[in-house]
C-alpha cells in the first residue's frame, strides 16, 4: 500500500480555518448571521475609527480568550456595548468553545500570537464588512 500525503483540513500545527471557508460557514448559520451593531455600538466604531477599535479587540482576545483557562469561559463576551463582542458572537470567536469548534483552536492551552492575530484578523473583516 501506498502512503500519500495527509489530506487533513487543518495540519497539526499552523494553519488555522481558511477564513473564506468560515465566512461561508457563518453565513449558513442562522444563529451567527443574526447579529448586526445596535446604533451605540456602530457610532462607537465610527468615532473612534478601526484601527483603535481592533487595538481594544486585541486587548480584549489576549485578556479574555488567550489564556488556557480563561475566567468564566463561554461567558466572557457581553452581548452588546462594544463593536468588537458584537463581532466575535458573529464570528463564533466568543470563547474558547466556539474557538474549538468553529476555528479549530484546540481549548486547554494557551493561544499563540499567530492565533490572536488570525482571530483579530477574521473580526476586523466582519467589521468592516458591517
Ligand atoms: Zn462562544
């Protein structure tokens, strides 16, 4: 028998979801694509302009998310009153369950910058998508 090259989707170190392939996926979800920003939180993000609004995503991902074992995971992220927990509920990067399922980020330890940076990435594209 012959041995080819593994055809995983997700390689066991690196590469994280095709965020092409998440956009798609979130948009089938009729839970995830149900979340817009409330007019607070949309003049917020207009005032204080993108890039300070993802230098608060990045604070808030590294504080909330990135540890192994972050406090009150699965609940971490209010609902409203900030653009960013608004798009990391649309995104499924609300906690670290989410993390696993939706972005393949296995739970239990800690993230890497690589992983930060890839989940700032994929918020910053749903906010500026609107
Ligand atoms: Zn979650």
């Amino acid at each position: 028998m012959i041995r080819v090259a593994s055809t995983a989707v997700r390689p066991d170190h690196g590469a994280m979801r095709d965020i092409d392939d998440l956009f798609a996926a979130l948009a089938r979800s009729e839970f995830r694509s149900r979340f817009r920003l409330g007019p607070k939180e949309a003049a917020y993000l207009q005032e204080k302009t993108l890039p300070v609004i993802l230098d608060h995503c990045r604070r808030f991902i590294v504080e909330r998310l990135a540890p192994a074992e972050p406090r009150s995971d699965g609940k971490q992220t209010p609902m409203r009153g900030h653009p960013v927990f608004i798009a990391q509920h649309a995104t499924a990067t609300c906690c670290r369950k989410c993390l696993q399922k939706w972005h393949f980020i296995p739970r239990g330890r800690p993230m890497s910058q690589e992983e930060v940076r890839y989940v700032t990435d994929v918020i910053e594209r749903w906010l500026a998508v609107g």
